[in-house]
C-alpha cells in the first residue's frame, strides 16, 4: 500500500488495484472517469498513475492492512476476501457488508444492527426465515425477491414488500383488487389479470391495460382521451372514435390515413393537415384558412402557382422549397422568403458552374 496526500489535503490509498480516498473507492481503471469529481490536477493523476504501478510490484500485507486505521482501505481487504475474521467485527457497517458479500459467518452477519448487512444476508438467501419478518421494509423486499414467505409477505402492511410480491408472479388475482394502486400497477406491467384490471379506478393502469390490446371495446368509452388515443392507435372502434370529442384522438385516426373524406373537413386544422399529408383532398385544402394546412399542400407540389402569391410567408418558403417560382420569390417583400430563393439559385449556379468544368476538361 502507498499513501499520498494531495495538494488539497486529500488523503489517498492505493491497495491493490484499487484506489481510497475521501469514503470513494474505485478500480484504478476507473481513474479517468471518477478524476473530473475531485478536480485534482492531470500533474498529480499521473502520479498516482506511477504510484499504482510501483505498488503493483509488490506483495500486499493484508493481515496490517485489514487493521488499518482508514476504513477505505478496510473495505478493499473485505472486498478482496482477505482476514474476513478479523473483519466481521469492524466498526464500519460497510466493510462488515463486504463481509457478507463474501459468504463468511453469515449465521452471525444476519443478526447485525445494520440494514444494508442483512439485506446483503438476505439477497445471499441466508437466514430468509428470520428476516421475513425483519423491521425494515427493504429487507423484506429482498426476501420476497428470493421467492421465500411470499404466502405472509402477500399481506404486508408495505405496499413496496407487496409490490416486489406481485414482481415474482404470485396470487396476482388477489393482488390486482391490492388497495394500492401502485401494486395493481405492478400486476398490470405483466400484462395478468387484466379482466380485472380493465375496470380499475385509475387511468394509469387502464392506460397499461389498453396498450396491451385488452379490453378495447370497454376502453373505447373511457372517460381518459390518453386511453382512447390508445384505443384509436391499436385501430379499433375508429368508426366511432372519428366523432371522438377530442382532437388527439381524431388526429391518430387521421395519420393513420383513415376516414379521410370525413376529417377533411375536421374543425381542427392539425387533422386537416395529417389529412394533407396523405395527398388527399389538396383541391379543397389548397385554400385551407389556417397556413399550416396549406404548407402541407405546397410541400405536396400541388397547385404551387396559386400557393406562389399565399398571403403567408412560410407556404411561400415552402414553395421555394420544391425550386419552384425562386425568380419571382427573390423578390418576395418577406425576407426569409427572399434569402431562402436566394440560396437555392446560388447552389444551382454552382453544379453547373462544376458540371460545364467537367464537360469542358472531358473535351
């Protein structure tokens, strides 16, 4: 081990392939992406850079270091597996975690006073029986990620412990009728019960319910546009959802280049303009009231003589857009209009100032 004190008077470790400082370890492979936290010096990174790998040639004492006065260090020792012994006891919970992680004398690390040893315990399946009913509600979580006591845990009075209950697939019909919503939340994800879960109180889990295709024609009534939009995107009941009140929903229906000789004629001008974008009905939206209708139409290049003179200046860009009439939009009173015109004669000045080059060095 080498210590070195920076010139912030930070202390640091380095043990093995490892480097501790300021509560932080990390891998020496690690350096550069952790160095920009502590903003120490390049100068003193290659330092340590020099430090590690004079270090590496030598043999670790890890009997002394396992009784060093740094608990970062400590750590390392634990993390490694050495003198796990003299380590069970060690003040610092994290190092007697580290303990745990390694297997050792887990009859003892599962009654320690620290939550995160028992749950390192309880996730290594160790003593599941006694941290079943453990007072911190983490705790039981892991054991419930272990499949163990899922018949007690099913009742927990935390909502968290039934949530990871219902995670491992376990009396899903009970738990989709849960008080908690965020527990029938988690029953609905995994796309069970949903005959019960379709006629939930919350949007949220009908949102999780109709995005899996159930239920659709009970959803088509929802009282959540979010729902029916849901509903209208899977495409079913659009012949009733084309008359839906909501907008978002008529647009989906659109977009999907459905009913279209209906919506043409939609009071929104968003569905009008998906209605454009499928090329349908430009002979009436061409003289569309709302200009983001009409730019539809001049990007589909219909009737670009009539759209030339739009009292809109973005169906005129959009006009200049397709090279059409750029004689005339160069001198639009707009100046967008006018620079974007502009731009386009330049570049096509340009290829064939380039392609008579070609032509003339070819002859």
């Amino acid at each position: 081990m080498i210590e070195i004190e920076s010139s912030s008077n930070l202390m640091f470790y380095l043990v093995d392939d490892f480097i501790t400082m300021n509560f932080h370890t990390f891998d020496i492979a690690d350096l550069d992406k952790v160095w920009e936290d502590y903003w120490g010096s390049d100068k003193f990174k290659l330092k340590l850079r020099k430090l590690y790998k004079e270090n590496k040639i030598k043999v670790e004492n890890w009997k002394e270091l396992s009784k060093h006065s740094n608990a970062g260090v400590r750590k390392i020792v634990a993390y490694k597996g050495h003198y796990l012994e003299e380590l069970l006891y060690d003040e610092d919970a994290e190092v007697r975690r580290l303990v745990a992680s390694n297997g050792y004398r887990l009859d003892l690390l599962v009654n320690d006073k620290n939550s995160f040893v028992r749950m390192e315990v309880a996730e290594r399946g160790y003593g599941l029986e006694k941290l079943l009913n453990d007072n911190d509600p983490e705790i039981r979580i892991a054991v419930a990620k272990q499949c163990f006591g899922l018949n007690l845990l099913l009742k927990d009075r935390n909502s968290n412990v039934r949530i990871a209950v219902a995670e491992q697939g376990y009396e899903l019909e009970k738990l989709a009728k849960d008080v908690d919503r965020y527990v029938r939340y988690a029953v609905a994800k995994q796309g069970k019960c949903l005959n019960i879960l379709v006629h939930d109180e919350e949007e949220e889990i009908r949102l999780v319910v109709a995005n899996f295709g159930y239920g659709l024609d009970i959803l088509l009534n929802d009282p959540s546009v979010e729902i029916r939009k849901v509903v209208a995107e899977k495409g079913f009941g659009l012949y009733q959802l084309v008359n839906d009140v909501h907008f978002e929903v008529r647009l989906i229906i659109a977009k999907q280049g459905k009913f279209l000789e209906k919506l043409i004629n939609d009071e929104n001008p968003m569905v009008r303009k998906a209605v454009a974008e499928h090329g349908f009905g430009l002979e009436r939206l061409v003289t569309d009231l709302d200009y983001r209708v009409r730019v539809i139409v001049a990007k589909q290049k219909y009737e670009l003589h009539k759209l030339i003179n739009d009292s809109h200046y973005e169906v005129r860009l959009a006009v200049a857009f397709q090279n059409y009439g750029l004689k005339q939009l160069i001198k639009d009173k707009n100046y967008e209009v006018r620079k974007l015109a502009k731009q386009i004669l330049e570049s096509k000045k340009s290829i064939i100032r380039k392609l008579l080059d070609v032509i003339f060095k070819t002859n």
